[in-house]
C-alpha cells in the first residue's frame, strides 16, 4: 500500500480537532468509534511512552532524533492519549504532495545536448569556476528527500532508504526525486546533462510513492533517517499550507546539528504570504524559481520567507529508464541551492550551517525590488563574480609636516583590506590626481604663504575609489627683509597645522547590474499549481481476536453376532486404509508435540476443524498451553494489497523487542498459512525499521481469507538497533488478518 503524499506537506492538528466532532483538514469527520487511523504521538517522558505503546493497534516506527511514535490507534486510544498528561501533542498523519508532476520525458536515444554545460542553468550558476578551485562538493553527503532515485548512467547513488510501506527499495518508481538527483549530481562530461555538485555523495530517501504522494510519518522518517546517518545537506523539494510542530522541531535539530535544510517555496503563485511548510520554518532556505531571463516563475510562492531564487523554469534533468526530462516549479529550484550549500561546504568544512546559509545570501545577486524581497529573497544565487562597488577602507592618521615656502609633506596609515591597491592624492589647486602606493607623499612647486587642503582616497585593483580623508596646512611665506619697525617675523614653519579628522560617510554601493547568461533555449513548461487531495480517512475495524477448536469425532460399531466358527479361506492381503479425518489430525497433533513449533500446532488445530472430538479437543488445548502461543489480536478487512506491518515491541508490551534481529527471521521461524492452513506461497517476510512486514507478491491476498502469521520463539529482539545483545521471544505469537 502506498501512503499518498504530494509534495504540499500536508495539514498537522490540535488535540481538539483531532478529538473533536470534525476537523479543519479538507472534509474529513472524525472516525467512527472503533476505526482506526494513523498518528504521530509526542510524548513527555518514559510513562507517555510506554501509553502510546500499551494504547495503540500498532506502531510503525518509533523517533531516533525526536520523544515521538508514529502509531495506528482507535478513537477511544486517541481519546486516552490527548488527556494523557505524559503525552505532549498528536498529530494526524497527514498527506503530503510533491509539488511539480508534470514532467515531459525526453527520451534517451540521442543527447539532449552535445555541450551539456550549455544548458541555460549551468551557465547561470557557473559552478565550473568553484570546480576550477578544486570544489565541486566531493565528500558532502546530500540526501534527496522525494519518490527515490533511479539508477541512471548519469548518477552514483551512495546508499539511501525507503519509508514508505509498499517497497524497501529507495529506487524512484515517479520520475520526480530522479529529477531533482540529476540537478544536483548528474556526472560531468558524461552525457547530456551536468549537475552543480557532480562530486557529491548522493543519498536516496524514498518519502513519496510512485504517484507522487506520501504522509508526514514517512517525511518525518527520511529527515530522522538523514539525522542520524550524519547528512551534510538535506533537499526537500516538497510542501504543504498546514504547519507541523513535530516536523518543525525535527528540522530545527538538524539545523543545529550542522545540517543545511533547503526547501521549495512552492508553486501557488504570488500573494501575500503563499510559502509552503517546511519552506516557512526559520531552520529552512526557502528558494524561489526565476527562468532565462531572471524573472520570477509565474507559479512560483512569494512572501517574506523566500530566501533566495534559482532556476526553476524549464530545466532538463535525469530521468527514469535512463531517460532526461524537462521540468519546471520550486521543486527544481531547491536542488540547485542544495548543491551550491555542498560546494560550499567543502570548501569550508568546518563553518555551522547558519555561517553556510550565510555565505550562501553573500552569493546572492540582487533582483527586484533592492535588498531582501518577497519574490526573490536576498536574490539569485551564482558563482559567478559579482561587480565589486565597495572600495576599501579609508587611511588613518592623515597629518602634515615639512612644510616649506613650496612643499607640504602628507604622511598616513593604509588600511590592511586585501583588495587596497594605492591611494589618489587630491590638491585643491591642481585639477590633476597623483597616484601613491606607499604612505607618504610630498606636493611640490606650491606658492608660497598659500592654504592647501588635500583629499586622500583609497582604491582597489578594479577602481573603487572611497570617499576619503582631508587635510588642510598652509606653506611657509617667503622671509621678508628686516626694517626698523619689525626687526624679526615669525617663521611660517612655526605655524600649527591642524588636519581634518572630520569622519566621511560610508560609500553608497552602485546598483549591481543584473547578469545576462549565455542561454540556450528550451521548451517551457506549464506546471499548474496542484491542491493537496482531501484526505479519505476512515480505518478498518480490529474485533478481538477470535479463537476456535476443533470438534471431536470418533464412536465405533455395534458387536457383531455370534455366528458358527469356521475355517476362513485363505484371501489376499487388503491394502492399508485411509486414514480418516480423525486419525490424519492426531497425526498432526502428534508431529506438533514432537516439533515443538507453534507452525505444526496451527496445522493440527486446521486439520482438527469440525471434528466432534473431546479427547483431541483436549490434546489440543494442553499442547497450546504447553507451548505458550500468544494469540496477537486479530486485523480485520484490510485490503488485498496492504502489507501486514508487526511489531514485537508492541505485541510483547516489552522494550526488550524494539529491534529484530534480522538474521533470526527465515522460514524456520515465520510461517504464514491460507485460510486452509496451508502455507501460503503469495507473501514475502521482510524486515525494515523495526517491523515485520507480510508482502503479499504478484496479484496481491486472496479476499475474503483469513491468514495466520506464526512467529516462532527462535524470533530474537534487541533494545537497540546496535545492541550486541538480543533476547529469544518467551512465547511463540500468532497473528490472524482477513482480507476484504
């Protein structure tokens, strides 16, 4: 079964609406007393764990990273767990949606482009110039939270993980993750695309089905998984207009773990505010799309959450069957970011994620309205080299001295910026500028008796020029001949000379013009914006688990009559009888208690139905005791196609259990038999996480059956995942669902 998702993460809820009489998620009622539906339960402490673990049908994984279970429970669970105190919050599992399906395959019989580097996003980006530096974001792990990734000639997939029911591959049976991979980590020089990162190790989270949807439980589980595999950068091309806490908490921790969160705004288009979580969430770079021409997307989500833009317009990308495709939305504009933070990373590798994210608006260039817009945040981001408008910082200690009746020497500090290539020496009395390197400078064939004031400016190796600092002196006047009146005069080198030290305003920065890339034009492609689907809610009814036994059976003939004795003719010797009902389910029962396996005791209590016989009834009955089988609660209606999830934490009520290990499941240790109580050769036993998962394979469980899982005691569980130790089951468990 998938669990539908769309790339709109989808709605969260109070404890009132989920309790209370309907909700505010689309038109979904509470459910009927008694069905059942999937939660997130937060808890407080070990007693609110140890309740959602006693008060739920069934928990599908228990948080690593986060106090949370996800678990199905009745609405009288639900009731008990909301007035919980030990419970912090529950939120409904939500779906969510990816936000672009519309993708135009292109086909993979001839290259989409002889030059890949041509493409229009590439050469707005120019991630060759860091490649050229040695970055090309090698070493990073980069996880792509989405429907997987395909294997493809163009891509290296490093490992990854499915969370979503109906598959433990991670391989993308959409198109959509693949896409997103392509734009990230497509190999250079190897065909007809190139990612920004080629160097990156590229992880597969398969969080969406192959329809594009999936749940918050499996969102949630792909981010818990990158926590915990120790992920540089996480890419969620994916959204939804309903907040969650849980989800906002969990992205928070990775960001202070030195996680770069980056997020598709989303395509609903221009407003006020129409960013999708967890594009919102202050952990996350939310990112735009703009086309060719660094317009914004017509589709693309504005609001004062858009952090920064990249291309999101008609971008060719991997596909599936070793395919390229076209796409456009946030979706695609997300992983040109997330590749940018890996380069970056490796380039700084010991920088927080917030200095990352920082240096990431440093790449930034300015478009729409000046600084930090509702439409393209802080800008778009490229390597590409930015007009340099700052000059640099001014001289200091500007003073005069050896002033004379024709010179004025000007002596000073430099500043120490690493761009400062000189400074120009300004005369009021001379039009003409003089160009210093070194920290002094003397004016020369001055008139004498004159006041000079001079302007110091600094400048940088492309011309930057700062507003700089003045000085004003005045030369010495010529010596006059003595008469009798004034026999002395008093030297103009005597005269105090006091420079400007007035402070200068800071240079305004010269609007930075708008890159024009080289392009080559591609087909543009209408995306429309996708609702998130209403949920179906609604769960199948669970009655106590319902026992039966077998009947007896038995009795003999009446005594024959007495007769004369005679001598019997010799005869041919009769062929062995066939055994009756009776005697093949002693024979059973027989095999069972010298097996000891709670399998064989199931067949024998199949083969004994109908039977009206007390003595096997009682045989039965005392070889179950003295196996000590535990009978599981029974499942009811479930569809054909839906595995059938266990876990032994929840069914033991013991901790001892959390983790299987999973070289004690084979065939010696599960069993699982038809309505007949033959073993049925239309399922698989898988592990993942930490359940046991009954596939049905091709053409999925007969309906309308009843099936028996057994699980043998030779099943061993551990408290932790890495635990050495691992403890045997106590009691042998049985497990019966019906099918619709």
């Amino acid at each position: 079964m998938k669990k539908t998702v769309k790339i709109w993460i989808a709605s969260l809820f109070t404890v009132s609406s989920l309790v209370g009489a309907t909700s505010t998620y689309g038109h979904d009622q509470a459910f009927a007393a008694g069905a059942e539906q999937d939660v997130i339960v937060v808890y407080k402490n070990q007693d609110g764990k140890e309740a959602v673990l006693d008060q739920s049908v069934d928990v599908q994984h228990e948080f690593e990273t986060v106090p949370a279970v996800s678990a199905t429970v009745t609405q009288a669970d639900l009731n008990s767990l909301v007035q919980n105190p030990d419970i912090a919050y529950v939120e409904r599992n939500v779906p969510f949606q990816i936000t672009d399906d519309n993708i135009t395959p292109l086909g993979s019989t001839s290259p989409v482009n002889a030059n890949e580097q041509a493409q229009w996003n590439y050469q707005a980006e120019q991630p060759n110039l860091e490649w050229a530096k040695g970055y090309n974001g090698s070493g990073i792990k980069v996880a792509v939270i989405d429907s997987g990734i395909a294997a493809h000639p163009e891509l290296t997939i490093a490992g990854g993980v499915s969370t979503v029911d109906y598959t433990t591959s991670y391989t993308d049976d959409n198109g959509h993750g693949t896409h997103v991979a392509g734009i990230i980590a497509a190999h250079n020089n190897d065909g007809s695309v190139t990612g920004m990162a080629p160097g990156v190790q590229l992880y597969a989270v398969k969080a969406m089905g192959s329809d594009g949807k999936g749940n918050l439980q499996d969102v949630l589980e792909g981010v818990d998984w990158a926590v915990q595999n120790h992920m540089d950068v996480i890419n969620l091309s994916l959204g939804t207009e309903f907040d969650s806490q849980l989800l906002h908490n969990m992205l928070d921790q990775a960001y202070q773990a030195g996680i770069v969160v980056v997020a598709s705004a989303g395509n609903s288009g221009a407003g006020t505010d129409t960013v999708n979580y967890p594009a919102k969430y202050s952990s996350v770079i939310a990112v735009a799309a703009v086309d060719k021409d660094l317009k914004r997307g017509s589709f693309s989500s504005t609001g004062p959450k858009v952090e920064l833009a990249a291309p999101g317009v008609s971008i060719v990308s991997t596909y599936l069957n070793n395919g390229f495709a076209i796409a456009s939305g946030t979706s695609q504009a997300a992983p040109h970011v997330a590749a940018m933070a890996a380069i970056l990373k490796q380039e700084n590798p010991s920088l927080s994620a917030a200095a990352l994210r920082s240096k990431l608006q440093d790449y930034a260039v300015d478009l729409g309205t000046a600084g930090r817009d509702s439409e393209y945040g802080y800008g778009f981001v490229t390597f590409k080299p930015k007009p340099d408008t700052t000059a640099p910082g001014e001289v200091s200690g500007l003073q005069a001295s050896g002033i004379s009746t024709d010179s004025i020497t000007l002596k000073w500090q430099n500043p120490v910026d690493a761009d400062f290539a000189g400074v120009h020496v300004y005369n009021d009395h001379d039009s003409a500028k003089q160009t210093v390197q070194t920290d002094v400078y003397t004016a020369q064939g001055l008139v004498p008796d004159t006041t000079y004031t001079f302007t110091v400016k600094t400048f940088d190796q492309i011309g930057n020029e700062s507003v700089g600092k003045t000085v004003t002196a005045k030369t010495s006047a010529l010596q006059s001949t003595p008469d009798s009146n004034n026999d002395s005069s008093t030297p103009s080198s005597n005269k105090q000379l006091v420079p400007d030290n007035t402070p200068t305003s800071t240079v305004t920065p010269t609007p930075v013009s708008t890159p024009t890339p080289v392009v080559t034009p591609v087909p543009a492609v209408t995306v429309p914006v996708v609702t998130t689907p209403a949920p179906t809610g609604g769960g199948a009814l669970i009655p106590a688990f319902g026992g039966g036994g077998g009947g007896g059976g038995g009795g003999g003939g009446a005594p024959a009559a007495a007769r004369p004795a005679v001598t019997p003719a010799p005869v041919a010797s009769a062929p062995a009888a066939t055994p009756t009902p009776t005697q093949k389910a002693q024979q059973q029962l027989n095999t069972a208690k010298s097996s000891g396996k709670a399998s064989d005791y199931m067949k024998a209590s199949f083969s004994g139905r109908g039977l009206n016989n007390a003595s096997f009834s009682k045989q039965l009955a005392d070889l179950k005791q003295s196996l000590g089988i535990q009978d599981v609660p029974m499942r009811s209606s479930l569809p054909s196609t839906v595995p059938v999830r266990i876990s032994l934490q929840v069914v033991t009520k013991n901790s001892q259990y959390k983790y299987v290990d999973p070289s004690t499941i084979n065939t010696d240790n599960v069993t699982v038999l038809d309505g007949n109580g033959n073993i049925a050769g239309n399922v698989q036993v898988t592990m993942k996480f930490n359940r046991i998962f009954i596939t049905p394979t091709e053409g999925g469980f007969s309906s309308g059956q009843t099936y028996t899982v057994v699980l043998e005691r030779g099943i061993k569980g551990k408290s932790t995942a890495r635990s050495d130790q691992s403890t045997e089951l106590n009691n042998p468990l049985v497990l019966q669902f019906t099918t619709r």
